[in-house]
C-alpha cells in the first residue's frame, strides 16, 4: 500500500492493494514470506528531506514501493524526482556537501544506519541510469565485471550468468556473436538493455529506473517498457519518467512530484483519470511541466 | 569578393604560415643534426665503448647509461605519480589545500632542473649516501618526471567519465575496484601520454645527473646502481666542452645527438602505439 501517512500533503488516500496475481517465477532468494501477498512494503521512505549544501530538495517525503509492482515518479524537471530515487541505493551520499534526514527502509531495515554497507546495499537495490553507461570492456566483461566484485570466481558460473541475463535483458539473440566485442560499438538501445543485464546480473532485488530511456528513440524504448513489464513479475521497480504516457503503460502505481514534494501518489489508472489534486492534474493535462 | 572573406582568408594563411614555420623548425632540427651526425653512426659506433680519449670509438656504455638512469626514473616516478594522481583526484576532500597541492605540482614542472640537480646532490648524492650514481641521477630524473606524470595522470583519470564510475558503484563495487577495475584501465591511455611526455624529457635532461650520476668518462659498463654513469645528454656536453681533439670530438657529439633524438623518437613512438592499441580497445 501506498503512502498511508495522512498528515502529509500527499492526499493519495487509501488505495487498497493491487490485486496479486500468483507469483510466477519468482527469486526465492530475493523475498520474504510476507512478500507473497504484497502487503509488506519492499522500501519505505519516512520523512525524507535531502539537501544539496544549504539547498532543500527534497521535503519530508513518505512513500512506500510495493515489492513486484512498478512505480514510476513524475514531475516536471527539478522536482527532486531523480535525487530521490538516488537516494535509495545511496548514490547521492557521492555528492559532496549533501544531507539527508529522515528513514529508508529496505525489507524493514534501516539502509541509512552505519551498519548498513553501501556496497551491499547496492547490490540488491540494481540502477539503471538515464544514458547508458557501459563500460569501455566487451560485452562479456560488461556483465560478468558486478559478479566479479561480488566474489564469483567460478568462471562457468560466470559464463552461465552472463548469458541469463542477456537472454532476460532480452538481447541474446542481437548479440550472442558480440560477446567478445567492445559494448560501445552497439547502439544505444542495446547499450541500455546491456546495463540492465549488467544490472541483473548481481540479482538484485529491486531496481531503480532513472529516466531510462531518456536518449532512445522510440522503439528501443518500447523494448525497455516491455522489458520492465517482464521483470516486475520478479523484481520490485521504481521508475523516474519524463514521459507521462510512459508512466501509465508500464506502472502500477504512479507517485506525482513538485519542488520537492510529494504530491499525489497512488494506482496509475487512478492517478491519470481521477487525480485528486489540482496540481497532478495540471501537470498530467499538460498545463505546465 | 568580399570584405569578410578576405580578411578569412588572411586569417586562415597566418594561421598556416605559423603551422608551417613550426614544421621548418622542427624538421630544421632534424635535418641539421642528421646531416652531420648520420656519417658517423654505424654498427661499431652502437657496440663499442669510447677510445682514444673519446676521439675514436663508439658510445654503448652511454647509451646504456642513458638506458639505466631512464628506466629507474620512470620505476621511482611512475607508481608514486600515478598513485598521487589517484589520490588528489578520487580520494582526496575537495577543498583549498588540494587546490594547493595541486597548483604546487603543476608549478614544480616549471623549476629549472639544475634546481633538481643540486637537490639531488644534497640530499641523495651526500645526505642518503648513495654517491654519485645511477640510484642518485634516478631518483633526481624521476622527481623531475614526477610533475609530468602526476598532472598528466589527473587530467587522464578526470576524463573518465563520471557515469561509469555510478555504474560501478551502483553494481556493488568498492570505490577501490571501482578504480582499478574501471577507471584506471579507462585513463590508461592519458597516462601513457604522460609517461611518454616524461620519458623524452628524462632522456634528454643533462642538468639533474650533471651533480649526481654523470661522468666524464668511466671504463666499460655500469655494473651496479651505485655506479656512475656516462650518458647521452651529458656526453654531448662533455665532447663539445671538454678534451684535446675538437673536430673528432663534435663528429661524435653529432652522431651522440643524432642518438639520442632518435631514442626519443622511438621510445615515443612504442607508446603512442600502445596508447592507440589502448584506445581501439575502448573505443571500438
């Protein structure tokens, strides 16, 4: 469920839960009993406030993301839309002079606190970035580089993973005769479903979008969305979209931000059709943004 | 036609008239020392060892000495440069007093290098003990180099784009395999170009060993670092100042030159290829 927090200015309501279909194929190793009936938030945020120096971006959002649903964020540019989804793998603590206050919860457990390793953190929340940016290795070497650093040393293990994830990336068949060649030679299209078999390569349990299609022409982007579609029935995401009508073709629920704010936040179809505040609906009818 | 176009032009011919004097300079260079020195060059010149006062015979031992003294400068200034490069870029707070530093090793690539020389004789040739020898030009040499390749090293690993190093990160990398694994390969090829810039440099300097590694004439071959050493730079210095037989001694000091521009040359060159292998890989 989404943004319960009635005090905040987000006037989602009470949304009930999407209905949960049965699981299918699901990562074992990537959820937790509760999980199986979607009632149990994958991350909550709780008041969360970030600052670029003496600059607030972010003010006191609340939010949670249900775990193998799609949630993508909206809003016009400078809305603190990409700061935030930064903020859940700890990205943005690379930013000098920044500050966060408030709590991230992943499965329950505080990914702020000093206990919590970055690194660890960030192999279980994945990202995919806005360009693609692969790295200036092999196709091979791109994928198999995240198992790598996370210990996996048996290379036919290797062998094995980098092939799943490029056929569940959906781009074994355009590349399986490339392995061995440099992954800036692909398009740009390829080179961003290469970054989300590199992504889902450590298995990740969640993986955060962030404008992923941003420098793709129309139809690598429409393979993307049909992408996502596939892998929401295993992994919880979370997409910062320009592009409204891309929000509403691939998410479930759909979160609307303003300078800093929360605003609205609740089931996509919801969220388009009746929105209930005045300014998701300026923004989702075009009247600014 | 008109007036623009005119003055386009005049502008585009000043521009190539320059370009064109360079080449006159550089290829004058080349030309006149070639002219001189390529008489005297042959197989015994490169294999035998100076005789007869240095007015006969060949410079091998120079050349090895050159060999030495370049070798173990770039094995003193190589790994410290690139490690410093390493920290000020990825490790180091941003703040005033990296800017310092900063602006303190770029400045450093400015002092003159017999400003070295007699550093490197205070403090290694008499303060460390190490005499006047291979360990002690080295050393001088590689703190000369150390500007060059630090500043070349932070221009390579700032160009490394920073979305590679979030890909990294964002993968459960360490900042430490992030830049091993990532950035280092990535600026590879501007680090090169700085060894390359420094390497031509070393060869040639005759300031910093002048005080701690060079000598006049030594028989046979350096058998230890803590030899002294004849070499290139400092040998064309010796031939033109020094001993009894001028015109045999300018013969061989043409040929040494001619040498020495050619192991530049070519030293430069097995990098420029390395780094455009380097860059093929990357950018294929």
């Amino acid at each position: 469920m989404l943004n319960q927090d009635p005090g905040s200015k987000a006037a989602g309501g009470n949304f009930p839960p999407a209905p949960v279909k049965a699981p299918v194929g699901i990562n074992m190793n990537s959820m937790g009993e509760a999980d199986l009936f979607g009632t149990e938030p994958k991350i909550s945020a709780r008041g969360v406030n970030f600052y670029y120096g003496q600059k607030r971006a972010l003010n006191g959002i609340t939010i949670d993301f249900s775990p193998r649903r799609v949630t993508a964020i909206i809003g016009p540019s400078g809305c603190g839309k990409s700061t935030f989804i930064r903020l859940l793998n700890r990205m943005n603590e690379l930013v000098p002079g920044s500050r966060l206050e408030g709590e991230i919860l992943l499965d329950g457990l505080d990914i702020l606190s000093p206990a919590c390793d970055a690194a660890e953190l960030r192999k279980r929340v994945g990202m995919v970035f806005q360009k693609p940016n692969p790295f200036p290795k092999t196709v091979f070497e791109n994928i198999a580089y995240g198992l790598e650093v996370n210990g996996v040393t048996d290379k036919h293990l290797i062998e094995e993973r980098v092939v799943d994830s490029l056929k569940k990336a959906a781009l074994w068949d355009e590349i399986k005769d490339r392995l061995k060649d440099s992954a800036l030679g692909l398009s740009g299209g390829q080179q961003q479903r290469l970054c989300i078999a590199r992504c889902l390569a450590v298995s990740p349990e969640v993986i955060l979008f962030d404008e992923p299609c941003a420098s793709l022409d129309p139809i690598s982007t429409a393979k993307i969305e049909e992408l996502i579609l596939t892998l929401k029935k295993e992994y919880t995401i979370v997409i910062v979209t320009h592009n409204m009508q891309q929000a509403a073709r691939v998410s479930d629920n759909t979160a609307f931000f303003l300078m800093g704010d929360l605003i609205e936040v609740g089931r996509t179809d919801k969220i388009f059709k009746a929105p209930r505040d005045k300014r998701t609906e300026d923004y989702i009818t075009g009247r600014f943004g | 036609m008109k007036r623009r176009d005119i003055v386009q032009k005049l502008g585009f011919s000043a521009l190539f008239a320059c370009m064109a004097a360079n080449i006159v300079f550089l290829g004058g260079i080349v030309f006149f020392i070639a002219a001189r020195g390529l008489g005297s060059i042959n197989w015994a010149f490169l294999t035998q060892a100076p005789r007869d006062s240095m007015t006969a015979g060949g410079v091998a031992p120079v050349i090895a000495g050159t060999f030495y003294l370049t070798l173990g400068a770039i094995i003193f200034a190589l790994p410290l440069g690139v490690a410093s490069a390493i920290y000020l870029t990825e490790y180091s707070p941003r703040g005033w007093i990296v800017n310092l530093l900063r602006i303190s090793i770029n400045n450093l690539a400015g002092v003159p290098s017999v400003v070295f020389g007699l550093f490197g004789l205070t403090v290694f040739v008499k303060y460390m003990g190490f005499g006047v020898s291979i360990l002690s030009g080295s050393l001088t040499l590689g703190i000369l180099a150390l500007p060059v390749i630090i500043s070349a090293s932070q221009e390579a690993l700032t160009a490394v784009p920073q979305s590679i190093r979030e890909a990294s990160l964002a993968l459960g990398a360490t900042q430490w395999e992030t830049i091993r694994r990532v950035v280092l390969p990535a600026a590879l090829p501007g680090i090169l170009t700085g060894v390359i810039l420094s390497v031509g440099r070393v060869a040639g300097e005759t300031a910093p060993i002048l005080f701690t590694a060079a000598a006049f004439y030594v028989k046979g071959y350096p058998h230890s670092i803590f030899s002294e050493v004849m070499a290139l730079p400092y040998h064309i210095y010796a031939l033109m100042t020094e001993g009894t037989h001028p015109e045999e001694q300018t013969r061989i000091a043409y040929a040494s030159s001619l040498l020495l521009l050619a192991l530049v040359l070519s030293v430069s060159m097995l990098a420029i290829y390395i780094r455009a292998r380097q860059r093929k890989t990357y950018n294929a």
